[in-house]
C-alpha cells in the first residue's frame, strides 16, 4: 500500500526558505488536486486511494479540507503565482458530484488565478462519468479528460478488477467529445497475468478506434501488499518474463507510431505537440506545483514535500490552520542532477549535454557508440534514448549524472 518517503521535519506554518520563493512565478506552476476515493479497489492498485466501508473511505468533509488547503497554499505562496494547469488525480475524482470539482477548481481561480487557455485535466473512470457531468465540467472550465481504460479484454479487465465494460470506455471519448472537452486521453496497462500478444494488440487497436488525442501504456508492475502480489505470491496468477514485456512495449511503439501518434515521452503519445499534458511536462520539465489532498506531493524551488497519507489526518491538520505535510527534502546537488537526468530521458527532446558534466558527456559519447543514445540528437547536442535505450533507462540515467 502508499508508503511516504523519509524526509526531513516541515513546518508547521509551511514556510518556504527565500530561495526556494525566488523565482516562483516565473516558472511554469500548476496545481494538482488527489481525490483519494474510488469505489471498488483494483487488485493491482497501491495508491493512497480508499472504497466505501474503509476507514477514511468516506467523503464527508473532504471538499471543505481542499479548499482550507488552497486558502493555505494562497498564504505560503505570497507571490500567487497565477496556475498554467490544474490536475484532478486519484483515486476516481469523477466519484465526486460535478459541482464539488468545480467548487474547488474555482477557489483556485479565486486564490491565485488561471492562465488564459489554462490546462485543467480530471481523471476519470469510464463508468464515472456520462453525458450530463461531462457537459457540466465542461462548460466550468475543464479542458482535458483522462480516462482509465486499461484494456479491451473482458479476461483482462476481470484480473485488474475493473469494473466497466468493454467498450465502455470508448463510449466516454465521444460523450467527451460531444460535450466539447479539448483532449481526451486514454491509459492503457500490458502486462497483466495471461495476457497474449494478440490480446494487447486488440486493446491498442480498440483505444486507437475511439481517436484520443493522446494514450499512456504502463507495465503492470506487481506492488507489494496488493491484492494481486498476494494471487501471484499463492500461485494463482503468474508474473510475465522480461521478454514478454519487452515485446509489449516494443508493440505499442510500432502500433502507435504507426497509426500517426508522436512519442513525446517513455510511455505518452500524442496527435500532435498541442495534445501533451502540459501538466506532466511540468513535473518532467522541472516547473513548481502544489499537490493538494491526502498523500500528495508538491515541488517549489527545488524544495519538495508530502502530505500526511490518511484524509482524516489531513483534515484534522488543515482545520487546525496547520500545514498537513508529514515531511520535506532540499536534494543535495548531486541528487537533483540524477532526477534532471532522469526526468530529462523520459521526454523525446531529452537532456541537453551542456547540463551534463565531464564524466557525463564521455559517459554519453560511450552510449552513442552502444547504440543506447540517438547519434543525430548528440550530433546536436543533446542526449536522446534510443528505443533500446528505453528499455535499458536505468543504467544510462546513473552514467550520465555521474
């Protein structure tokens, strides 16, 4: 289940140093928003989420606890940096009416103000939402709808635990169109215990039948705790080899390039550059952004911190006027250089080598030769994964930060 980081002790008051205020504003700042309900829990799900019946599973004083958080966001920040992306996360934040997303999404406004053209993205199960709360988020000011589709197989689904239908999720992408959200995108999982090649290629197919404007692939990764470590720890289900993800992965990029879709990052595709989430490309990119809700992060100048996991702990904190952190960290050098690294090879643009230092640029010099680098962007000046190098991210993000 969600575990927080170690960190060091963060004020009560969440004062941030001068040097971490410098600069806020100038730099891209969104505003991430954790609905931490769902209404079912997915057997593969480690997230800091809770169903009906759990302890904290209820949302009776969640809204007022997001907008005391704003208001708490609005005294730190004197600076009201005004917010290029607003992001719903979860959790299934379309569990909550329409009315109490727009509630809190107009308090941000009030507090600090959108950009024109801001992004505001809502996450959203396909079974969560239909024509009328569509139309209603819309006409508040959301732009973006991210649903969890995960598959298009009924066998599939029934071992992820997902409870909507095949086909339901392209239903949502033209409700969604139809209420006029700008871009729509689609998440889809391989991976899964059992699951064929000819069945991950039925799903890609499936999401590209609904036309997104943009589709994320993950691989399953079995969390300890979770429902679906336990069937494989008793046998139940079997974790696929290494070579059968590497072929899924290497699937979808053959699949989505070829159906026109631009990899603008290790597992995002797009119609174009204008359908990327550029709330993502705040996080990878290194802009500011408060995370309000139980469990989530947030990053300003360099300095990062985390709310305390459980929502009653999080309110109680909240009503005290009391910052709900459990924790904060200012990374050493050496440390934010590796997150740049990293952060900077999970984009196609990539890390340009002047950020690198000596032992880097040979290091780089090394994985062009390997095949792991792609020579015309180091002919440019810039470090770029190879698709091989996709799949070997690890050790060359430690080469290159060294």
């Amino acid at each position: 289940m969600a575990r927080l980081p170690a960190g060091d002790p963060a004020p009560a008051d969440g004062a941030l140093p001068p040097e971490a205020l410098d600069g806020v504003g100038t730099r891209p700042f969104g505003f991430y928003v954790h609905v931490p309900f769902c209404a079912t829990r997915c057997g593969y799900c480690d997230f800091n989420t809770y169903v009906p019946g759990e302890h904290g599973g209820s949302q009776g004083g969640y809204v007022e606890a997001v907008l005391a958080e704003i208001d708490f966001a609005a005294s730190v920040l004197e600076a009201r940096p005004r917010v290029d992306t607003v992001f719903f996360g979860g959790g299934t934040p379309t569990l909550l009416p329409g009315a109490d997303l727009i509630r809190i999404l107009r308090r941000i406004d009030e507090r600090f103000g959108l950009t024109p053209g801001a992004e505001v993205t809502t996450e959203a199960n396909p079974e969560s939402v239909d024509p009328r709360k569509l139309a209603e988020l819309r006409e508040a000011g959301f732009t973006r709808l991210s649903l969890g589709m995960q598959s298009a197989v009924p066998s599939v689904l029934q071992i992820l635990d997902r409870v909507h239908s095949p086909g339901r999720a392209q239903e949502a992408v033209a409700e969604a169109r139809a209420a006029g959200f700008e871009q729509v995108s689609l998440d889809l999982i391989y991976g899964t215990p059992g699951e064929t090649a000819d069945e991950w290629r039925a799903s890609l197919d499936a999401a590209l039948s609904a036309a997104p404007d943009h589709l994320s692939t993950y691989s399953l990764i079995v969390e300890p705790g979770t429902r679906l470590a336990a069937q494989v720890r008793r046998g139940e289900l079997k974790v696929p080899e290494e070579h059968t993800i590497v072929d899924r992965f290497e699937t979808a990029e053959r699949v989505l390039a070829d159906a026109g879709r631009a990899r603008y990052e290790t597992r995002s595709w797009a119609t174009g550059e204008p359908a990327g989430c550029r709330h993502n490309l705040g996080y990878w990119s290194g802009g500011d952004w408060w995370g309000a809700g139980p469990g989530a992060h947030s990053h300003v100048g360099g300095v990062r911190w985390w709310n305390v996991l459980h929502p009653r702990a999080w309110g109680e904190r909240l009503a005290a006027g009391t910052s709900p952190a459990a924790a904060r960290e200012t990374p050493a050098e050496d440390e934010a250089r590796l997150e740049r690294v990293m952060l900077g090879l999970r984009l196609r643009a990539g890390v340009a080598l002047g950020e690198l230092t000596g032992t880097g640029r040979a290091a780089a010099e090394r994985h062009v030769a390997e095949g792991l680098l792609e020579p015309t962007d180091h002919a440019a000046g810039r470090a770029v994964l190879t698709l091989r190098g996709r799949l070997l991210a690890d050790p060359v993000t430690l080469d290159l930060a060294a």
